[in-house]
C-alpha cells in the first residue's frame, strides 16, 4: 500500500485503522483476523485510545488487545501506533493536566506492552487547564522517549494554533496531525456535535491545516457504513445527491461506496486548498479488503471535480 511520509517524520499508510471496538463489541479473534488482513494488505497505522471502548466495557479492551497481538505477531515495530489522552471513561480521566497525561502515558505503555507511542493524541480539549501546563507536560514525554509526535483532536481550530504558537515560543513539541471528522457527505449545519469539539471539518480548518501543512486525519469517514446502506445514515449527516452520485460512480467504476469515499479524501490534496488527509476507519477483514481497494483507484482530474460540484 502506498505510504506517506508526514511532515513530522512518521512514514504512515495511506489509510489508518480504526481499533476503537476490539475487545469489546469486536471479538478477540475477529479482531486479529482484522489486524492481520491489515497488514498484508501493507498497512502499518494503527489508532485506539486509553478510553476505547469504555461505554461498551471499562475502557483498557482496545489497548490491551492490542499490546497482546504486539507481543504475539512480533511486530510492534513494523507499526505506527497512535493513541489518545484525555476523553472520559466511566467520569475518571477527561482533562490534560500534566498529571493527567503522566498518568495516562504509563497505563497505555503497560498495556500496549511497548515503550513509545509514535503519536500520542490529546483526544479533546480541556479548557480548564493552562495550555502550557499540558504542552510542557506532552514535551516531557517527548524528551524521555515516551512519545515520538503530537497529534491534537476535536479542539477548536483557534485553540489548536494557540497550542502550537505557546509551544514555538517556549521550544516545546508543537501538535502536527490533526484527527477530526471528514466524510464526503455534507453535515448538517442546524446539528450540532455529539460532543464538544467533535466538530465535522469544515473549510476553514481545511485551509487551516493546509497552510500549516497539517495532515488531517478524518475519523469516522464512512458514517457507520451509510454508504452501502443509507437507512444507517448519521443524524448529523444530509444523503440527498451527494450520497446518490458517489453511489452511481462507485458503481459505474466497480468498487463499493465506501471505498470512494475513501479514494476522495486521499485524494483531495490535489484540490487547491486541501490538505494531505488519510481515512481513518473501523471495518471487518472482507470489508477492509473491499475498502482498501480506493487507495489503488485512479481518479481523474474531472471525476474529482465532479464529486466536488454535487
Ligand atoms: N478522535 C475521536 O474522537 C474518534 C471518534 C470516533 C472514532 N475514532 C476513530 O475512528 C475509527 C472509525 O470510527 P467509527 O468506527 O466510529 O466510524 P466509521 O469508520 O465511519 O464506520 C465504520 C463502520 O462502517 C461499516 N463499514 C466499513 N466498511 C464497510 C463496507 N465496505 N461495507 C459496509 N459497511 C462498512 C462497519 O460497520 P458494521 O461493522 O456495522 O458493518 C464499520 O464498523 C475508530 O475505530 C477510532 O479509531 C476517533
């Protein structure tokens, strides 16, 4: 699979994989099958939380089936490996204080079982907590070998560049990858986000990133599978024309829909104003197999513009 060498030095796949459920809705071996067909298909990024899945268990399952499929695969490695700080879990650890993310660090090393995160994600903002409290305590984990990038997700735009103006200043490690949602389908703008910050992308924070030369990765980007079944259509998300046209070209250029969905946003970077985006989802082995299949599609520059126009 193609890889793509960010602009902090993570040499990352062109689609990441989402292991929010493993260990609790998906099964051990379900997910295994799920990681394994990952990586032969040449994939090497991988995201979970210290708090997945926590309203389906107790928050450690993502984690620690993973470290345990590190440990039994061999290939820590041969992975880059992205988790998260910050969100709740059954009302304990929202926030990013520095002793919040002290603590964090280690119970997500432990059950990892490795010794580094090569990025390490404030899950959401925390706007009771001096931004320099939690940079400065982010750079100490950088410095001790802990972390090897930042990445920030679901912060307001503003607060983003905040954090990132306070770290240049003071010679602290800035965020460089930004995690939010993006999907092809247009939100509605009357509905408002689950949960603060949540935000879907819009095209201020699109040019935002591009000029900063931001990679974004956008969560989320098959809207729970609404593009082969529309009836499971997000709330906050309009079907209408757009959800119709990517459903005929889909059909009219043999894949399935989600995966050019995913072929749009890898590709969106050749649009003015857009920046490197990578696809980041949840799927079965056959579903990530038909998925992986966009990252391969050739899209010319009028099928681009098309899906653009609707
Ligand atoms: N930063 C954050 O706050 C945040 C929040 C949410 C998620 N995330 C990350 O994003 C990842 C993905 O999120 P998500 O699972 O909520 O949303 P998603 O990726 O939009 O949806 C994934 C679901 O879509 C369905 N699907 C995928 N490929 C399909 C196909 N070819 N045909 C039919 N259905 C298909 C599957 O549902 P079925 O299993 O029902 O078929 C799959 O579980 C998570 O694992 C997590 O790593 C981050």
């Amino acid at each position: 699979m193609k890889k793509i060498l960010l602009p902090n030095g993570l040499n990352v796949s062109a689609f990441a994989l989402g292991a929010m459920n493993f260990g609790t809705t998906t099964s051990k071996e379900e997910a295994y099958r799920t990681l394994d067909t990952y990586m032969d298909l040449g994939g090497n990024f991988i995201d979970t939380s210290n708090n997945y899945a926590h309203w389906a268990g107790t928050g450690d399952e993502s984690e620690t089936l993973l470290g345990e499929w590190f440990s039994e695969r061999g290939c820590r490695d041969k992975v880059v490996l992205a988790t998260k700080v910050g969100f709740d879990r059954h009302g304990k650890g929202a926030g990013l204080r520095a002793e919040q993310i002290e603590y964090w660090i280690d119970e997500s090393l432990r059950k990892l079982k490795t010794d580094y995160i090569d990025l390490y994600y404030a899950h959401t903002d925390d706007i009771n907590t001096p931004i320099e409290e939690t940079m400065e305590a982010f750079h100490r984990l950088v410095k001790k070998g802990k972390v090897r990038t930042l990445g920030s997700s679901n912060f307001d735009t503003w607060r983003l560049a905040e954090a990132n103006m306070l770290a240049e200043l003071k010679s602290l490690t800035p965020y460089t990858v930004m995690q939010q949602r993006l999907s092809y389908l247009n939100p509605k703008f009357e509905v408002g986000p689950k949960y603060a910050f949540n935000e879907i992308v819009n095209r201020e924070r699109l040019r935002f990133l591009c000029d900063k030369n931001m990679p974004l990765v956008s969560y989320a980007c098959l809207c729970k599978g609404a593009y082969e079944n529309p009836a499971l259509l997000p709330d906050e998300y309009t079907g209408g024309e757009r959800l119709d046209f990517i459903r005929s070209m889909a059909a009219e250029k043999g894949v399935n829909p989600s995966a050019l969905v995913i072929a749009w946003l890898a590709n969106l970077d050749r649009c003015e104003g857009y920046p490197t985006v990578i696809p980041l989802f949840s799927a079965t082995p056959e579903q990530l197999r038909d998925n992986a299949r966009g990252i391969e599609l050739s899209l010319s520059d009028e099928e681009l513009a098309l899906l653009n126009s609707k």
